[in-house]
C-alpha cells in the first residue's frame, strides 16, 4: 500500500442551522428550517473523501479531550481516516447558519491555539513519505509550511474565498504546487488571480464556480497559460457542505493516478456530486452519525 497523503488543517463538531435567509445585522426573529449537528472542518472534509477513495490518508489536527473531539475522532477513524492529533484545550466548534442557495455564516464556537510545537518525527517522516501534502488554512499548518517546502514532496492548499489580499494566506499560496479556490470574493473574473498564482510558481490554480462548475489555470510550456473546465454534474442539491473539499479529493486521487487534468476535474466534479447529495461533510457519516 502507497504511504498516506498528509492533511493538515482543521476538524470540528458543528452546528448547522438553516434559515430562510441570513440574519440581517438588526435585531429580528427567524424560525430555523432545520437544524442538526455533525462533523465539520475543511481538512476532515478532504480526508473522508480521500478516504473513501481508497487512499491512505493521515490527517493532522487539533482536537479536544471532550464529547465533542470524541464524536469527531470516532467517526473520522470508522472512515477509514488515520488520525495524528495535538492535544487542545477544546476541541473547534462553530454554529453555521445556512440558507438552501449555499449561502453561509460560520460562527466560531471554540478554536484550538496552535502550541506552535514542530512537526513530531513521525508526522515529519509521514511528510517525506506521501505522495502529497495538503496544508489547509490555519494556524498549526501555517507553521508547517517550512517543513513541508523541506520535503520536496507536493504541496497543495485550498485558499476558499480568498479576497486576493489578506496576508494569512500569502504564505500557502506562495508554498502551493496546487491551490484551489472560489470566487465568492475574488471578484468578478478570477482568472487574472490565477494566472497571477500561476506565474508565482504554482503548477495549477483550481476556481470552483459552484453549479457553473469549475475551472482551471496551468503552467504550459514556453510560459503560456493553459485554460481547462469542467461542467458541475447535475444532482439534486441536498447541501452544499463538503463540495469543494469532496471535487479536491477527487481532483488529488485522480491526478495520483496519473490522468490529465481534464480528466482529474471531470473526477473533482464527480466526487462533489456525491457530497451534494447528503447533509454531512461525505455520505460515509450518514450512518455513522445516525442523523438521517
């Protein structure tokens, strides 16, 4: 068996409340359409889609010695997820309050403190040894970043609704192989921020476009920009929770495969379909999590 993928980043037991629409900044009352509880988190989202891929994953986060972080390791190791923990006081927590066109509003409940300590030496080896690194946006894996760039081995990152100049990001857009995003705050084209990345030293920038699908900047030869996309799969949206992190999943396993890029978007599509379908982060949880 290939050595597991590094994920770092993080994972979380969330709330998540859907409303009509979101709250206005005034004081109202809304009814919840439905609310319920679950398995959140950027980094556990793209473990449980390698995961189930078939691919060794090892993710690294921070998690609590408290029901929450209990729910969290139980059902991420009985989907197959290997966990390398730090210790934290809490485990994250966040209140999202959602509304049926994907709209959102993450309230941060709790959020662990990196303790700033290095990699141990068997998550040091687990990064020299996989295949890829995937550093997700935070505290513990900004720190990484260095030891990663050590290795040699690619590195990819998800910068979501980078607006193209918050500083916290700069660092893993600069360290990216890969970097995927969306355009909710890029502006209205996102393609001259990708060329941008693109021209930095990235091999390929992903933009995710939502149900217009997805699409893709890379390095030709002779400096030339390459331009691919891909359609979104059409599917019956349940929520919109895990998409993205599911179409990178699906993009990392395929590209491991050695596919083309068209190919391995067509396989990020495919992958997000099945994530729209349930209202858990990947519908491995549904039974796991017993909430329907």
């Amino acid at each position: 068996m290939s050595a597991p993928i590094v994920v770092s980043g993080p994972a979380a037991w969330n709330r998540i409340v859907y409303l009509e629409h979101l709250p206005e900044p005034v004081p109202h009352m809304q009814f919840a359409l439905d609310d319920y509880e679950t398995i959140g988190g950027t980094s556990a989202g793209k473990a449980l889609g390698l995961a189930t891929l078939g691919r060794p994953v090892l993710l690294h986060t921070l998690i609590g010695d408290d029901d929450e972080g209990r729910r969290v390791r139980g059902a991420l190791e009985a989907s197959g997820v290997a966990i390398a923990s730090l210790a934290s006081a809490r485990t994250e927590s966040h209140l999202n309050l959602m509304t049926r066109q994907g709209e959102r509003v993450s309230l941060y409940l709790s959020a662990p403190a990196d303790p700033g300590t290095p990699p141990s030496t068997e998550l040091a080896q687990a990064m020299r040894d996989a295949p890829a690194i995937v550093l997700d946006l935070s505290e513990r894996s900004r720190g990484l970043i260095g030891a990663a760039r050590a290795t040699g081995r690619p590195i990819w990152t998800d910068i979501h609704d980078y607006d193209g100049t918050a500083d916290f990001h700069r660092p893993f857009i600069t360290a990216a192989d890969w970097i995927f995003m969306n355009a909710d705050r890029i502006g209205g084209d996102p393609r001259p921020f990708m060329e941008q990345c693109v021209r930095g030293g990235a091999s390929v920038v992903v933009c995710t476009l939502g149900a217009q699908g997805a699409i893709a900047i890379s390095a030709g030869d002779h400096g030339r920009m390459l331009r691919s996309e891909v359609a979104a799969v059409p599917v019956e949206v349940l929520d919109t929770n895990g998409a993205g992190d599911a179409f990178m999943s699906g993009v990392l396993d395929a590209h491991l495969d050695g596919v083309p890029l068209d190919e391995a978007l067509e396989a990020g599509a495919r992958h997000a379909a099945t994530v729209l379908t349930t209202r858990h982060l990947h519908p491995v949880l549904d039974g796991l999590l017993g909430l329907g």
